[in-house]
C-alpha cells in the first residue's frame, strides 16, 4: 500500500496497523512530515515536531525512523554530503538522489532503467544484485552562481 501524497492520520495508523506497529502520535506525526519533506533527517524532524509533541524527545524520534524504515515504510537514505541518515517514504521506485556538494541540497532522481538494479557491476563477486544506489554529485544553479570564496 503505498504512501499517499498528503497522508491523513487515519491513513497513517492503517499503514502501522497492517505492518504491525502500534499507532502512536509520534509515529503517525513522522509518516506525514517525512511525506512532505523528503530527507529529512532526525534532528529535523524533531524540530519540526517539537511544537506540536513537545513530550517527544530527540531519542523516541531517532527510534521511531529506525521502526519505520525496518517495517518499510521509510526508506533510509545515506549521502556522501549529508553527514548522516535521512529518511523518505518508501516508494519502491528505485530513485536516485542527486546532492549539492556546496549547499547539500537533495533532489529525486528517477531510476534510470526503470527497475532495479539499474547498473550491472563489471564484477559481482558471486552476488545476485538486487539494487544499485545512486549518488549523483554536483553543484546546483544557486551555488554556481555564488561568487567563489577565493
Ligand atoms: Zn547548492
Ligand atoms: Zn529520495
């Protein structure tokens, strides 16, 4: 069942409900900011929920994208510029990322054979692949306009 785009709570408790986890405010706050703003990181996400949860804690939130990406409802995404995990809905889609290396900022790629995996490495090593994750690096149109620090 896959994630809508602005998930209700409803929505979000039937979603923990069919993949076993029990519905709590903190979960179900997670599911819809993370569905709103894609890599997101913990710390973020703590932000962002604080207001609303003050009762919720930097910890409980780390845990709750631990959960959420084990039963997949989120994905756990690593970049090389990011300095640590962020986390998006679990598409299933096989996307890539494309990732500023001066201001960070991430970008959805879309997979580029349209199914996984969409490299074939020169060597398996005897692995059956079942993904290849991308990272595509650059710099963005705002940072190469930016005068260089010289
Ligand atoms: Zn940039
Ligand atoms: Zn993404």
């Amino acid at each position: 069942m896959p994630v809508p785009a602005t998930p209700s709570p409803e929505e979000c408790a039937a979603l923990l409900h069919s993949r076993g986890l029990r519905v709590t405010a903190g979960r179900v706050a997670t599911i819809i900011h993370v569905r709103a703003h894609p890599h997101s990181s913990a710390s973020e996400v703590h932000t962002a929920l604080a207001g609303d949860l003050p009762s919720l804690s930097v910890q409980s939130v780390h845990n709750i994208v631990q959960d959420l990406s084990e039963c997949g409802i989120l994905r756990r995404v690593e970049l090389p510029d990011s300095g640590g995990a962020r986390y998006e809905v679990e598409r299933l889609d096989n996307h890539h990322h494309v990732q500023c290396v001066v201001c960070h900022r991430i970008e959805d790629v879309e997979c580029a054979e349209g199914r996984a995996p969409c490299l074939t490495p020169s060597d398996t090593h005897g692995m059956r692949i079942i993904e290849a994750s991308l990272t595509f690096r650059g710099i963005c149109r705002d940072c190469d306009a930016e005068p260089s620090p010289a």
